[in-house]
C-alpha cells in the first residue's frame, strides 16, 4: 500500500453503482480488467462498443484525491486497442468529466472509451443519448470476448 492509498474502508462505497458492479453486485459485460481497473460495456452507449473503465478504487473523479490517471492509463490503453481491433472501429474517443458542472453523473473516477465509425464522424455526433437493447450490447459482448 502506497501513502496515497485510501484507507481500507475507503477502497469503495457501497451506494456507488461502480463500486457494486466491479464487486459483482449488479451485473455488467466485463470486457477488461487488471489491478487498477475494471472495463465494461456502458449500458446507455453512444456508440456500437462504448464502454467504461473504473477505477478500483473509489475515488470521485480525476482530479479530486490521490492521482488516478496514470494507474488506470495501461486500461485504457488496452482496452481502446481491443475496440478498435475487435470492431473494427475506425477512430475512438476517450472521456472523462470531472464533478457535475463537467457533466459527471457517476462520481467514481471513469474514463469513456467510445469507439467510432466512418457513418458518424466528427465530435458534434460523438453522444447519441438512449439506452442500447440488451441484444446489442451482447452481440458487442461476443464479439469483443472471441
């Protein structure tokens, strides 16, 4: 344990949605995860493969507490290459709001990995809102997982 761990009964938070989907209290199709991190497919997509990487830590955003970028980096990276590879995307977009003014809706340090397709370029349609069906978001699921 490092000086800018959390204190034990800081590691997570029992009302954080992140804290009980990477306990395996609530279900998610985990695509990735390592020491640091945990990756699933975001359930609200904006895109074919959006998907989160947490921390595991609680920790509200990135630029509040211990520093977190760099532990949860090496997920990103693994997990943007993985999309772009398994999906073929053509591009990808990586986000992260920190506190509420910034858009934050979930206060557990999160980065969105959103990858992106030829049909829809350019930053005006990066946030498609909505809920992406269940059968979608397995068909992602198994084609990220084979």
């Amino acid at each position: 344990m490092s000086p800018l761990d959390p204190p034990a009964d800081q590691i997570s938070d029992p009302t954080c949605v992140f804290c009980r989907i990477i306990a395996g209290a609530l279900p998610s199709r985990r695509i990735y995860e390592d020491d640091h991190a945990v990756a699933f497919l975001d359930i609200a997509a904006w895109h074919r493969g959006h998907s989160l990487v947490v921390s595991r830590r609680h920790v509200p955003d990135l630029i509040t507490g211990p520093p977190m970028l760099a532990e949860i980096a090496p997920a990103v990276d693994a997990v943007s290459r993985m999309l772009m590879q398994r999906l073929a995307a053509d591009g990808i977009n990586f986000l992260s709001s920190a506190r509420e003014i910034a858009g934050q809706e979930v206060f557990h340090v999160h980065v969105h990995v959103v990858p992106r397709y030829a049909d829809e370029p350019g930053l005006p349609l990066l946030v498609n809102r909505g809920v992406a069906p269940d059968g979608e978001l397995d068909s992602v699921y198994r084609q990220i997982q084979a």
